[in-house]
C-alpha cells in the first residue's frame, strides 16, 4: 500500500503489512527504494527534545532529500509539534503497570493499536534518554507518590492513592529500553503468551534500528517457543487410563533419571555440597541408614542414591546458589553493588559470600549448579503426587484421574528436559 508519510514530509512511502495472530495489522513505513522509512520530521522532534534551539535552517539544506517540503512548511509543523509532541500519536504513554493491576489487558492492547493506527515510525523512541526513563529503577524515597505509606504490624502499607502514583513510576522491561513501538506491541504479546507474534515485533524492530538487544531477545523468545512445543507434543501422547500402579511406576523411573541427571550435574562430587550444607548431608545419610535397617538390597554408586525426590528438588535448588539479597550491599572483591531485594549469589557456611556476579562469585569459592526453575518446580509436583498416591481414597475420582493425566505430563517434561540435558554433555 501506497501513500505519504503521514507525518506531512512530503514523502511517498509503500506500508508494508505484517499481519498478527489476533487480527492485529502492523504497517511498516519503508521509502521507495525498501529501506525504512525514518521519518525526519519524528527524527527532528526527538532531537528538539533534547536540545531545544537546533540550526533548523542548516538541518533542512542537509536532510533535503529526505523531506518534499519547503523550509517553510518544515518550520511550520515543528512549531505545531513543539506544543504537542504526542499530537501524531494520540495521549501519551500509557500507565502500563496500573492497567495491568486492574487486569485491563483488552484497553491497554486497544491503546497501542491505536496509536499505531494514527503512525508507525519505527524510530520514535517514547523514552527519550532526555527524559531519563530507560529501564532503570526508581528512587521510590524520594518520589511525593509514595510518601504517604502507613506503618502496620505486617510491615508498610501503601494507601490505595498512591499505589496508583507507584505504577506510574514502574515501567516495562524492554529489549532497549527506548520504548520503541514495536517493542510495547511486542511486550504486550509476549504477556498474552502469544510468542510467536512478540517475536515478530522484536524482528522488525531489529532490521529497523538494529539494536543487539533486540537479536538477544528474540533468541530467547525461540527458547521458550521451542519449551513450548516439547510440552504440547508431551501432552498429546499421554494414554486415557492411566493406574496408580502405571503413574508409580512412572515417577520411579523419573526419580532414577533426576538422579543420573544430578550425578552428571556434580560429576558425582558431593563433598563440596554437603560441605556447605551440613544439613543435606544428614539428610543423606539418615536414608542411607533407613534402607540399611529395612535391609532392603540396593548398590550404592552415588552419595545421592537413597535420597527422597523431595530432598532432590532441595539439593538442585540451594545449588543454584542464588538467594535474595536483605540489603543493600557490594561485594568486597570486585566492589559491584546491589539493592535490597535483588537476586544475588550468596552462602553462608563454611564462610560468607556474596555477589550479584556469577563469575565473581565462583572465583571466591561459591558453589553454581545451574537448573532452570522449571525442571525444579516440576519434581516437586511429582512428589506432591507420590503422596497423593499414598491416599487415593481422599480424593474426588474425576480429581484424582486429572493429578494423574497432569503427572504423567510432567514427568514426560523432566525426562525430555534432562535426556536433552545428558546428550548435550555427551557432545561436548
Ligand atoms: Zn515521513
Ligand atoms: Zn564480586
């Protein structure tokens, strides 16, 4: 589709269509010869934001072949804009958070289309760094917003006024936190789940700006489509009626490979772990003693071999070594600091050590074993099922057919999840 730019610079540009799962249609605006069309009216605007008194006459003789203007008319509608930034583009940003609180999902979509409605121009940054909000954190103290919080015996209360003041103050995480069009688009698909469409934001907006945290981003966002599609063919393929006796011996067989999965993991060295957490240790051992007493018959090849899943999914989460921080601190190796609440890396026994960097961290002896939280939230439903098991007769029959169903799924999850994890190592 064909027409001038309707910024009024007098361009011709071709809108190129790319079309959404929901129905949505993005224009993209690319000048005759398929480049994007950066309008120099927006590019002027933003400039002027920043710098108040440009040499608009110099700007015009350098930048004329990007306009189909007379200087005059160039001068006119910078005037008008300098009264009303947003007047291409409707109200300004909209409180994102605070729709979001009232789960206002459909408006703020219809507030985004619109203003892409009235323009697409790829480059208009609604952050400005003029403006000073990228993504950065807010200094809440210091805000009037939030000055009238109350003291109650569970901590502060923030009145319902200000909460409204405190989300205008939170902004979304984007890819390059100059709020570009497409990026909002895209954050708001990628929270409706819609991954495939939030990735297509992210594209266009890569070709058109060509920030490398946009490409980042969209790797990502192919990660977490790929998870998804393992977990839907899972789900297709598990059989109708399922036992008890089928589901035990399913999370049995799982249990066997979360621990193959673990031992790799460590390379079957478990002396640092229960080093620094004595507790496990014991843990390990009381079982170890329980299966000696029961006189039951099993060969031990791993420290880890009588543990129960609960204390699996344990072991695999304090590994991690991740916590969050109760204060502001910094590290006293390599001086990086971090607030209160922020995931750092952090132990305590034998010694002390924190710090918000992985690598620091290690160098001062910190133990790392990375395990996405999935994998660890999925074990520890499969135990709720083993006990679930342990006591059919509490449950409804449709309820109890449905844990089952979910189970099986999941430990399907975890099995893909760590073979692929086992034949990676393999190949490294
Ligand atoms: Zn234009
Ligand atoms: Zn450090």
């Amino acid at each position: 589709m064909k027409g001038l730019c309707k910024t009024e610079c007098g361009m011709t540009v071709e809108y190129e269509s790319h079309k959404f799962s929901d129905g949505f249609v993005y224009y993209l605006p690319r000048n005759l010869d398929k480049t994007i069309h950066h309008c120099m009216i927006i590019e002027m605007e933003m400039e002027m934001w920043g710098h108040p008194d440009p040499n608009i006459e110099k700007i015009y003789r350098e930048n004329k072949d990007r306009l189909n203007i007379t200087q005059e008319k160039f001068i006119e509608i910078l005037d008008n804009l300098q009264y009303d930034p947003y007047s291409f583009l409707g109200d300004e940003e909209a409180d994102v958070m605070s729709k979001l609180r009232k789960g206002k999902m459909y408006e703020l979509k219809k507030y985004f289309e619109n203003q892409l409605n009235r323009l697409t121009s790829p480059s208009f940054q609604s952050r400005f760094p003029a403006n000073g909000n990228q993504n950065e954190t807010i200094e809440m103290i210091n805000s009037p917003e939030t000055t009238s919080t109350v003291s109650t015996r569970s901590g502060w209360n923030v009145t319902s006024q200000t909460i409204e003041g405190l989300c205008s103050l939170i902004l979304p995480v984007l890819p390059t936190g100059n709020g570009y069009q497409l990026e909002f688009l895209g954050y708001l698909y990628e929270i409706m789940i819609r991954l495939e469409d939030a990735k297509k934001c992210f594209e266009l907006q890569y070709e058109c700006t060509g920030e490398p945290e946009l490409k980042e981003h969209v790797e990502e966002l192919n990660k977490k489509i790929q998870e998804r599609k393992d977990v839907q063919v899972v789900e297709e393929n598990i059989p109708d009626d399922l036992t008890p006796e089928d589901m035990q011996k399913r999370i049995e067989f799982t249990e066997l490979n979360i621990k193959k999965y673990i031992i790799e993991l460590f390379s079957n060295n478990f002396t640092e772990l229960f080093k620094k957490n004595p507790t496990v240790k014991e843990q390990c051992e009381k079982n170890r003693r329980k299966r000696e007493d029961m006189m039951l018959n099993f060969n031990e090849n791993s420290a880890i071999d009588t543990v129960s899943l609960g204390s699996l999914a344990y072991i695999l989460r304090i590994a991690r070594g991740k916590k969050r921080s109760k204060s502001k601190d910094i590290c006293k190796v390599c001086k990086r600091s971090w607030n209160e609440k922020e995931d750092i890396f952090s132990e305590s026994t034998p010694k002390k050590i924190n710090c918000v960097d992985e690598t620091c961290f290690t160098k001062q002896g910190g133990l790392v074993k990375k395990t996405p939280m999935e994998l660890i939230h999925n074990i520890q439903s499969i135990n709720a099922t083993r006990n679930i098991l342990a006591h059919p007769g509490d449950y409804d029959q449709e309820m109890f057919k449905r844990i089952l169903k979910q189970t099986y799924a999941t430990c399907d999850v975890i099995n893909y999840r760590i073979e692929g994890f086992l034949k990676n190592k393999e190949s490294t």
